[in-house]
C-alpha cells in the first residue's frame, strides 16, 4: 500500500513504513539544460535543492542511495557531468554567522549575458548595488500566453474607427473603454433620428 503526500511517498511494507521521494506520472525528468543560458547559480541550486530533498526525505540508507542514483542518471540526462554534480554534492555546507544586514544602496534588473552578467554583478556588489538578472525574451514567450487577452471592447485609451453608410470611416480618440465611447455613439444617433425623423 503506498500514499504519497507532495513530495513524499510512503510505501507500506507489512509492519513498517518506507518513506520515498514522490514523483507524479507525469514528471519527465526534464530539469534546466546544463549548456542552457542560465546563471551558474542558478544551475547548482537546482542540483542542491534536489540533492538536499533526497537526503531529507530517505531515511533509509539504501532508499537513499537509490534516489541519488536516479537524480545524478536524471541530471546527466540534462547534460550535466558527473563530475560536476559530484562536486555541487560535496561542497561543504559552510557555517552561517548571524550577521547585521547591509541595506543596498541601489537596485538594478538586467538581462542576462553569460561571462558578461557575472562581472557585472561582481562591480555592483562592490558598491552596495544589488543585482537581479533577468532572461531574454524566449521561444516560451512566443508561443505561449500565461494571461487571457481582454475583450477588445474593455481597451482604453484607444483610436477606433467606425464605418459610415456612404462609405467613409469615422476615426476618433478616447481614453475612456471603447465600448463606453460606442454606446454613446449610438445614442446620439437615436436621439438624433427621433428629433429629426425626416
């Protein structure tokens, strides 16, 4: 009998319990690319946090040890070498000190360049300047809309343009929702049609 609970799985084996990492039928293993444009950083944490999620969650030594194996099979997946897992895996956790927080000076968002980026950060730290890289517009970008486009009678600050019968258009500017500027259209011909019928 197994019941898994986020990210734990745990396996019911006659009168003890066996706690695994859970992964849902649709996980594809699929992590960032190690020869994919991100920071460093950003390439280590996912190996750490990873890494630090089996040996919280398996408390068994060989439980462990299997899901290690299957984490650095899935990240050599994604074209990162053993060696370098290997190394992200044993670097020493280092001592944390209770320090008092230096507030930054300034804050700065750029995209990010690889070699270029880095350096970039390393000047600013210098200064007390904080920053936050950003990536470049991507082919998810393109392809794939997170938000629902709005109705195009809810646009603001708009220039429209409205049909006539003898075959012109009449364009205007409103800053107000296009379809408040359309209603009030419409009513100034029906009252205009009712005070002059002929």
């Amino acid at each position: 009998m197994a019941m898994p609970f986020l990210d734990v799985l745990v396996v019911r084996a006659g009168a003890t319990l066996n706690i695994k990492v859970y992964r849902k039928p649709t996980h594809t293993r699929h992590y960032p690319h190690f020869q994919s444009n991100h920071p460093r950083h950003v390439k280590r944490g996912v190996v750490q946090s990873l890494y630090y999620r089996a040996t919280v969650i398996c408390q068994e030594q060989q439980v462990g040890a299997d899901e290690i194996f299957a984490l650095k099979h899935d990240l050599q997946l994604n074209a990162s070498s053993i060696g370098s897992i290997n190394f992200v895996i044993n670097i020493p956790k280092r001592k944390v000190f209770l320090k008092k927080e230096v507030q930054p000076l300034g804050f700065v968002s750029i995209f990010y360049i690889r070699g270029v980026s880095e350096k970039f950060k390393l000047k600013a730290n210098k200064y007390s300047i904080k920053t936050v890289c950003k990536m470049r517009h991507n082919l998810r970008n393109s392809f794939m809309r997170t938000r629902p486009i709005g109705a195009p009678q809810k646009i603001a600050d708009c220039i429209f343009s409205i049909p006539c019968e003898c075959g012109r258009n009449y364009m205007a500017e409103t800053g107000r929702p296009w379809a408040v500027r359309l209603r009030e259209h419409r009513l100034h011909l029906e009252v205009g049609y009712l005070e002059n019928p002929d």
